[in-house]
C-alpha cells in the first residue's frame, strides 16, 4: 500500500479500517447471511459521514443489518416507525414544563427524541407526510435541530439510514427532491439466492445466533473519516466524476437525445460530491488509497438513481432511472 502524503501515519491507519472492515463483516455475518453488497455501499455512507435510504420489500433483514452495524461500532442506535399520524416532534422532542425544586416555579425543560443518537433508522419514511419527513431535514443537513428558537446539537458521528418499501403505494407520501438529495446513496436491497436463503431458513430456526460484538468505537470511527477526507484525488479524477454527473442533465451540453426524451431533471452537484467522497471511501475499504474509474461506475447508481427525475417518454420506453445511468456510463466509456 502506498503512502498517503498529507499526514504521516495515514498509511498505517488506512490499514486498520481495512483489518477492521473484515471483522465487521464477520461479526455481521452472525446474524445476517448475504447481502455484502449492500453492507459495502452502507459502509461507504458510513465513512463519508452521509446518509442512505435502503430501498426493498419486507423481510430482507433492513433493520437487522443497520442495528448490527451498529453493534459492532459500539454506537448508539434508535429506530423510529414511520407512521401517518407521526409528528415531528415524535422525532426531534419537544420542550415540557416542569416544576422546580429549588424556586417552585415553572421551568422549560427540553426532552430530546430518538433523532439524538448515532444511528437513527427512519424506517419506510415515505408512510409519514411531508411535514414530518422535513424534521430530518436541518438534523441530516446540519447535525442539529431548532425547537422553540433554541438549537440543540446531535451526538457525533450520526447517520440516517432511512427504509423505504418499493412496491406499497397506497398510504405512502413520496419524498420531496431536496430530501431525497440529502441522501448520500440509494441503496437497492434484492432477494437473497436460492442457497443464501436455505441458510437463513436454516439460521434462523435453529439455535439463538452468537452475541455480537463490538469492533471500534465512535472516536475510531471519526478517525477513519477524517482520513476519507484526506485521501488525494487528482484534476483528472475530479473532472470524471463532474462530466459523469452532468451528463444525466437533459439541457446540458454533453446530454445525448436519449438523455433529452427520457431526463426530465438531473443531478445537482451534490451528486458529484457524493461520487467524490464515496470513491475515496470505497477505495480505502478495498485496500487502495487512490480512487478509480471503477469507484466512480460502481457508485454511479446508488448515488444518481434518486436523484434523477425521469420523463413520460422514459415510461413509455420502460426506462427507470437505472436505466438512464447505465446509458450514461455507457456513452462515457
């Protein structure tokens, strides 16, 4: 491996994320059987210090998977069920009043919600409305949230991994386009293989699995993040990823005529952001401390999908956003 030229010692720490990657994914594989994919693309959200929405039907072990990640970073972990009549303040708190000992008066007294934790599951946040879905938006922004003109900061580090279920749609609220651009990735969860899911049936009607145990801590953590941030990316790389981007926009000048019918709205730069520092992250958990174009494809998708508005004329050709990335990544190449 080497070296990391913006700070001495970076090499060494890139290798302990990588020993560290490993056990994770051990310690995970206790309770969860497949899906390591998806344990990537969480991981990299997790390193870039951004957020994920897990999209996929029920019983693919989402909350599972997020409180056993959590488990093993010795992290805090609260879940919230989205429902209709879901209140923000059901997220955030609230200030009650309460009495005071000491001058029998009445005080203000602030009583945080379950967003006040390291890891929140927002699961299928499209059942709430829109009022409620926009309580996350200053904490996934920000790392804090305003109740009653006073600011109140959020632990650190903290995630969103938000679930969201494909194919109900009656009683859902979709999620507006500034929302779902403060997700880092859209993360696709599929059913499992014919042998992974013997093992599961196996598993999971069998004895109790092994107690999961905790790899890093939070400190750790942060550590692994900074050194994301640090990781050197050059002109060339930076511009790949920018041409990328824009060329999912249908007024911009490297659109192609079919990114003209089937894009109604394409990414913003938040896109690029997102392909940036998720590269970095992907690369240090592969063991190389330089981004790739292949870093770049395999995070194309989860990082455009949702924020890629498609047209009637993509409906009627059958192309889902998907579809419009992989004719991007195709015209580029």
């Amino acid at each position: 491996m080497s070296a990391i030229p913006e700070r001495e010692g970076d090499v060494a720490l890139a290798e302990q994320l990588a020993v560290a990657r490993a056990r994770i994914e051990a310690e995970v594989a206790k309770v969860v059987i497949g899906q390591n994919d998806v344990l990537e693309q969480i991981f990299v959200t997790i390193l870039s210090g951004g957020h994920a929405l897990l999209v996929g039907v029920p019983g693919l072990a989402k909350t599972l998977l997020v409180d056993s990640i959590a488990r093993t970073l010795s992290l805090g972990f609260d879940r919230v069920q989205f429902t209709p009549d879901l209140m923000p303040s059901d997220i955030t708190g609230t200030d009650v009043l309460e009495d005071d000992p000491a001058t029998g008066r009445k005080r203000k007294v602030f009583l945080p919600g379950p967003i006040f934790t390291n890891i929140l599951l927002a699961d299928e946040v499209n059942r709430t409305p829109p009022r409620t879905q926009a309580a996350l938006l200053q904490a996934m922004q920000e790392r804090r949230v305003t109740i009653g003109g006073t600011t109140h900061a959020i632990p650190h580090p903290f995630f969103v991994l938000a679930t969201q279920n494909p194919i109900e749609q009656e009683g859902t609220y979709p999620l507006p386009e500034a929302q779902l651009d403060r997700f880092l990735l859209e993360i696709r969860i599929d059913y499992p293989t014919r042998e992974e899911e013997a093992r599961i049936a196996r598993a999971t009607t069998g004895a109790p699995p092994p107690e999961i145990e905790a790899v890093i801590d939070g400190p750790t953590l942060e550590s692994f993040q900074a050194l994301v941030r640090r990781v050197p990316v050059s002109e060339s790389f930076v511009s790949d990823a920018v041409d990328l981007v824009r060329r999912t926009r249908p007024a911009g000048e490297s659109a192609t005529d079919e990114i003209r019918s089937w894009v109604g709205w394409g990414a913003g730069p938040r896109a690029t952001q997102a392909l940036v520092i998720g590269a970095k992250a992907r690369a240090l958990l592969s063991g190389r401390v330089t981004p790739s174009t292949e870093d770049l494809h395999a995070l194309a998708a989860p990082v455009l999908r949702h924020r890629i508005v498609t047209s009637y004329a993509a409906e009627v050709d059958e192309i889902d956003a998907d579809g419009v990335v992989d004719h991007v990544l195709r015209a580029s190449t």
